[in-house]
C-alpha cells in the first residue's frame, strides 16, 4: 500500500507540473488516465496478495492434517510400546520355562543315568547269586538224610540248613530291591517327563501367543510408518508452498526488498509493519521472526558487495537451529570465529535464535559481539544487544 501511495504522489506531480508549465489541453486527462491506472495496478497487486494469501489456507489446511495424522501416529506408537512390552513380558517367560524344562531335562537324563548304574549293580549281584542259585540246585538233589550222612556232626548239618535259607532269602530280598528301586526310578521319571510335556505345552502357547503379538506389533509399526510418510509428504508440500508463496510475494518488489527504517536494521516496512508471522519473505521466513531479519540482512550485504553469497531459499526448514547445519550443507563456511557481517546462531531452545554481528570486541576479557536481531524476547520487535560469543556458532556468507 506505501509504494501503492508513492507512486500515486509521484504520477500526481508529474501531470500538475504539465498543467502548470506547459497548460497541456489534456493533462486532466492524464490525471484521470494515472489514477485509472493506479487503481488497476493496486488491484492487480490486492489480486496477488489474495491470492498469496491462499497459500496460507493451504498451508493451514495441511497442517492441521498433519496434526491429524500426528495424533493417529502418536496414538499407534503408543499402541506398539504396549505390543512391545507385552512381546518382551512373553519372550522372558518363556525364557524361564525353557530354562525350568532344561533343567528338568537335566534331572531326567540324570535318573536315567542312575537307573543304568544301579541296573548295571544288580546285573553284577544277580551274577553272583546265579552261582549261589547253580550251587543251592545242586545241593538241593541231595536228600536231608545225604546231607546228614554227609555231615561230620550235626552242628555242621545245621550250618548248612542255615546257609541254604540265607540264600533263599537274599535272592527274595534282592529281587525285592530291584523291583523297588526300578520302580522308584521309572515313577520320578515319569513324572519329570510328564512336566516336561506340560512345560513345553505351555511354552508353544506363550510362543504363539509371542507370534501374534509381533504381528500386532509390525502392522502397528507398519501404520505409523505410513502416517509418519503422509506427514512428511505433507511437509514437503507446505515448503512447496511457502517457495510460490515466496515468489509471488516477490512480484511487489522486484530486485532488492525496500529498506525501511535505518534505526531498525533498515528491515523493510512493509514486513515490520505487519503483523507478525502474517508474511512470507523471498527466503520462505516468517516476517519479524529473527531468521527473516537475518536473511534480510545476508542479502543487503550481498548486493552491496560484501558477501560472497545471497541468501539461500531456507523455506520449510528455516528455524535458527537449523541455519548452520543448512549452511554447512549448502557449502556455507560455518566457524566460532565471529566477524562483522557474520550470523551468529544459537541452537538453544525449540527453535534457537539468529543475530546479525554488527561489531566484534573483548569485555571483561570475555570475546562479545554486538548484535542487531527480532523477536529475541519472543515479541516480533527489533532490539540491539552487546552478548559473549560462548555457545555460538558464526555462518560466514
């Protein structure tokens, strides 16, 4: 609207000098024909801003999609956490089953082991009570009368009645051992066995139950990847439309933009005036937010010769933590070194904060710059500070 007025000020002169000096028969003409004109140019320039100004609804529209597929996000990784911990609850228990069916395992292997070793025992004393049985069958073809006539007297007869009962009850208390202990050992075994079986039952169904939860857990992962896309798809759509937002606004200031007030940083009045964040700058940066100040000032000095390079469209991505990451990757010398005309960059806080070095000095031997900035206290305003340089990082344009 100011260039909309200057120009109408300018075109104004101009016709009233005709008809003062040279009483042109048509000057009046010319009069009505510039403000024709003027109002055509200022409705054609309204028409941009509107239009401008629909990139704004777009660029709206799709981040409160995007704040839609960010709840649904959020929503699913909190849906995967919980798959996640059920899935790792399921994979300990069954670590622990499988631990007590190794052990039981263990226990199993061993009885068996001692069933073989008492078998191996009792194979060794059946042997021996074989030959006691051979010798009892032999002596048991002679009658008690033979075994008497045999006998120097009867205390020997008598020992050896003795003997042959001892015998018989050693076999009976041998074949009883052998079939008690036989069973014992089979009777534990069994039972080791039979929860061994229960044990393994139980870890193929925590292990099914393991399978399905990590089919929830990747479907869920699988939809949040899905939405995590759509939102980044989405973002690089409002960078889209913050570029033609740029270039449109751009059309009502061809070359440099218009410096404003001297005593401000010479930011253009047409941004410093608005409200803030209702404007887009060339460089894709919210109007009186530090980094459009920043980029503003970058770009002064490029046309004036004393950068090396303009300022780079940083839409999209442009908060102050980000510009020397940005710069470095744009090939953009980025130092703790600062020098008058430099970008000081503090990545502090959610956004960081960006500052144009006025002047360099040492204060209480500490290095300090003088800075011009915006929005430092959060207020969309314009202020100047002397600050040390701990924590900050220079980009050299």
């Amino acid at each position: 609207m100011d260039k909309l007025l200057e120009i109408f000020k300018r075109g104004y002169v101009i016709i009233k000098v005709l008809m003062l000096k040279q009483k042109l028969k048509y000057s009046r003409q010319l009069l009505g024909t510039l403000v024709v004109a003027i109002v055509l140019s200022g409705t054609a320039i309204y028409s941009s801003f509107a239009r401008a100004d629909q990139f704004d609804d777009q660029i709206q529209a799709l981040r409160n999609e995007n704040a839609a597929h960010q709840e649904v996000s959020n929503q699913l990784a909190s849906q995967a956490s919980s798959y996640q911990d059920a899935v790792n609850k399921l994979q300990s228990q069954i670590y622990s089953i499988q631990q007590a069916i190794v052990a039981n395992q263990q226990q199993r292997d061993e009885l068996q082991r001692q069933i073989e070793i008492e078998q191996a025992a009792l194979d060794r004393e059946k042997q021996v009570l074989g030959k006691s049985i051979k010798t009892m069958y032999l002596e048991g073809q002679i009658s008690t009368l033979e075994i008497l006539a045999s006998s120097k007297d009867l205390s020997e007869f008598v020992d050896k009645e003795q003997y042959r009962a001892a015998v018989r009850d050693k076999i009976k208390a041998s074949v009883d051992k052998i079939t008690q202990l036989k069973l014992r050992l089979q009777s534990k075994k069994q039972e080791i066995e039979q929860l061994i079986k229960a044990q393994q039952a139980e870890r193929d169904q925590l292990a099914a139950t393991e399978a399905e939860q990590n089919r929830l857990l990747a479907y869920t992962e699988g939809q949040k990847a899905s939405y995590d896309q759509m939102i980044k798809t989405n973002q690089a759509k409002i960078g889209e439309l913050r570029r033609q937002q740029a270039i449109l606004n751009s059309r009502f200031n061809i070359g440099a933009p218009l410096a404003g007030d001297p005593n401000r940083g010479g930011y253009p009045s047409v941004w410093q005036n608005a409200p803030q964040d209702s404007i887009v700058d060339y460089w894709g940066m919210y109007n009186r937010e530090c980094v459009s100040y920043t980029a503003f000032r970058v770009n002064q000095d490029y046309r004036q010769g004393k950068n090396n390079r303009d300022m780079p469209y940083w839409g999209g991505r442009g908060n102050a933590n980000q510009w020397d990451d940005n710069a470095q990757a744009a090939g953009i010398s980025v130092d703790t070194n600062p020098t008058p005309g430099s970008i000081a960059v503090s990545n502090a806080g959610t956004w960081g904060h960006t500052m144009y070095v006025e002047q360099v000095s040492i204060i209480n031997g500490q290095q300090a710059i003088y800075v011009s900035q915006y929005n430092a206290g959060l207020d969309g305003q314009y202020s100047e500070a002397w600050r040390y340089t701990t924590g900050l990082v220079f980009i050299h344009f």
